[in-house]
C-alpha cells in the first residue's frame, strides 16, 4: 500500500425531503448572492426547481440563475457563467443536477478566480488556487462530481475534452434525495451505472500490491451496482435500489477507495476524446471503451483481472487456467451491460470508425507521450484500443 494523504470536506446531506432545506445550508457561508446552475427542463417537471426557489425564497437568499447545460459540458457555458457571478457579485454556486451540471459550476467557481479558465484544463500542472464555494442537489447519481475534486468541460471550437483536478473544488456540500432521481429515463440510469462503475475498475486495475481492504470495498460497491442497477431499470420508484446506487455513485469517486493505490484512468482519458469527437453519453463511450481497455491490458496482471472475475461474476478456474478466467470475466462484464441496454462496440451505435488516429493523438495534448499507470499507453497503444472497440 502506497502512503496517503485523504480530505474531503463535503458534507452529505441524504435522505427523502432534504432539497426543502437546502438554504439553510447555504446561509451558514454568510453569502451575499448565489448562482443558481442547472441544465434543461427536467427539475422543472419533476418539482425540484419549485422547492429550491421556495426555499432560496424563504430563506431570503438573494439569487440570479444559468440554466441549459448540456451533456458533455461545454466552456462556452461556463464562460457565460463566469461572466454573469463577476457582474452579480455571486459568492457561492447552487448546481442542481448531475455531473455535467455540477463540473460547469466548478469550471466556472474556478474561472470567477482565474483568468482564461481553459488552460488550467489543457495544462494540469497549473494549480488552481482559489474557487467560489459550491452546494449540491444531487438528481443524478453518475459522475461522482457532488463530492469529488474533478471537473470535465467540453470545448466546442476544438473538439477537446479535458478535466482539472483541485480540493478547491470539492462542493461544500451535497444534498443527495433519491427520490428525486425517480423521474429518470432509463437511459439515463444505465449512462450513470456505466460511469459509477468505471469509476470502481479506474482503481480497482492497478499493479499496487498490499491493497485488499480497498479491493475489497470496490468489489462490494460493484456487486451493488450489478445488482440494483436492474432493479432500478424495472421499478424506477424503488427506493432501496435508488438509494444504494445514488451512495455508491458518491463512494466511487470521493477519492476514498483509491487512496494508497495507484489508479489508471487511461479508459477515461480515452473516452474522453471519443465522446468530444461524437458528443456520446459519457457512459455509452465507457461501456464500449473500457471492454476493450481491458483485452488490450490484461497480461499484464492476469491475476488481478482473475480476482476480478472470481471475486464480482464467481468464476473460478484452475490456477493454470487463471488466462482464461481473466478472459471469462471481461466477457461477464460485456454480457452485464449488454443486459442492462449498453453497447460494448462502436458499431453497436453506428459511431465511425476513421477518426481513431486523430482522437488517439488528441489524447497527449499537453500531456507527454503517455497515459496510465497499469500499462504505460502511447498513441498506437489506443489506436488498438479503439480497434478492439469496433
């Protein structure tokens, strides 16, 4: 096990009802003026978007709103958003949605702080020092962002998709009401699992010996996620399955069980530029992507992926036969999101297939020559990735 150093001052706020209160909480930041950051029309229909003014009103917060963020957050957004909290004097951001919400209002609680916004995302050497203060209604258990350190944007103009990285990021809180998840279409859930459970294998895969107590907890959160994630699909208004995926979608990327490990990430990295080049749902590109990470990558750990397979799908082979257990687990993982609705190959979406040179050199802008830490992966490393994604 690697040393560690863990903070995460997010509190988490979870339960039925808990989005009524949500400015009592901001009131104890003493602020003066709150951004109000969302996407499209679906906490308008659910009832959400009523019960959050009624208490920024109540509670008589002073508030100036940004809706129509998109999936795959785009810069453009978040600059508007940056423009409007210097004009206003906004002191703190409320995002209320999924990742793709929550990531705009990082870019743009980061951007209120740092001139031309964008390069710290192309270049993550530049440490981000200073953000507004951030608050969570969580409506869509996916990318971990309501308590995580991270940020993905989208810039249009270059197809680029990067991320930034600062505990100044991490929100201040996150009001997690699984029943407000209810009104998710099926899609939707599926796209969440898939990024929940990349999230577990990006720290799961790594060549750090002496981690069975981590192993042991994202084996856990990924046996939930196989089996409430059905659940979730047939009875949408179940509670118990809603609840279990919604706090394991927190756990996954709160950093915690990835501390004293080295994690990967190259399937992310990888994603990133397919779903910038195609504008896929995050979790579509990682259902196809990661299968294919993991045939490409294998021997270099048949033992880890054979514990994989033994541990989360209960395949046990001979030990001479732990190549062929490692190969019987990937194959489980493919059947389990083939099951549940997602595509594990680009033709299942009819996704062209000529860019993969282009993408594969997009990947090392400012970045060096390599990514991941469980096998060391250059440009024609994930051309071959993508190959095995068709």
């Amino acid at each position: 096990m690697n040393n560690f150093n863990y903070y995460n001052p997010c509190r988490i706020i979870f339960g039925k009802d808990t989005e009524i209160d949500v400015a009592t909480h901001i009131k104890s930041f003493n602020v003066k003026k709150v951004l109000l950051h969302y996407g499209g029309s679906s906490i308008k229909k659910n009832g959400v978007y009523d019960r959050v003014i009624k208490s920024l009103k109540d509670g008589h917060i002073s508030y100036v709103e940004l809706g129509n963020v998109k999936p795959n957050p785009r810069l453009d957004l978040a600059l508007e958003g940056i423009d409007i909290c210097k004009k206003e004097g906004v002191d703190f951001i409320l995002a209320v949605g999924g990742g793709s919400v929550i990531d705009s209002a990082k870019s743009i609680a980061a951007g209120t702080y740092h001139d031309d916004i964008w390069s710290y995302y192309m270049d993550n050497s530049k440490p981000i020092e200073n953000a507004l203060p951030i608050g969570v209604i969580l409506t869509i258990p996916a990318a971990g962002s309501e308590s995580s350190t991270g940020s993905v944007i989208t810039n249009e103009a270059s197809s680029f998709k990067r991320y930034i990285n600062s505990e100044k990021l991490i929100p201040q809180f996150a009001i997690m009401n699984p029943e407000i998840t209810y009104s998710m279409p099926k899609e939707q859930i599926v796209y969440g699992a898939s990024d929940i459970i990349a999230h577990l294998m990006e720290r799961y895969f790594t060549q750090t010996k002496n981690v069975d107590l981590s192993d042991r907890f994202l084996e856990s959160a990924f046996k939930t996620m196989i089996r409430y994630t059905p659940i979730a699909i047939e009875n949408p208004k179940c509670y118990t399955a809603r609840s279990e995926i919604m706090w394991a979608g927190t756990l996954a990327h709160n950093g915690l069980l990835g501390m004293g490990r080295d994690e990967d990430w190259s399937s992310h990295n990888i994603e990133h530029e397919l779903s910038g080049e195609y504008d896929i749902p995050h979790g579509m590109g990682l259902s196809i992507i990661f299968p294919a990470w993991m045939k490409y990558v294998y021997k270099d750990n048949v033992d880890k992926f054979a514990q994989f397979a033994n541990r989360i799908f209960g395949i046990d082979y001979a030990n001479e036969e732990k190549e062929n257990q490692a190969l019987e687990g990937i194959r489980q993982l493919e059947l389990f999101y083939r099951s549940v609705g997602l595509p594990t190959r680009l033709s299942h979406e009819n996704i062209n297939t000529d860019r993969f040179e282009v993408m594969a050199k997009r990947v090392f802008e400012g970045r060096g020559d390599a990514i991941g830490s469980f096998k060391k992966l250059k440009a024609n490393d994930i051309v071959k990735i993508y190959e095995l994604s068709k």
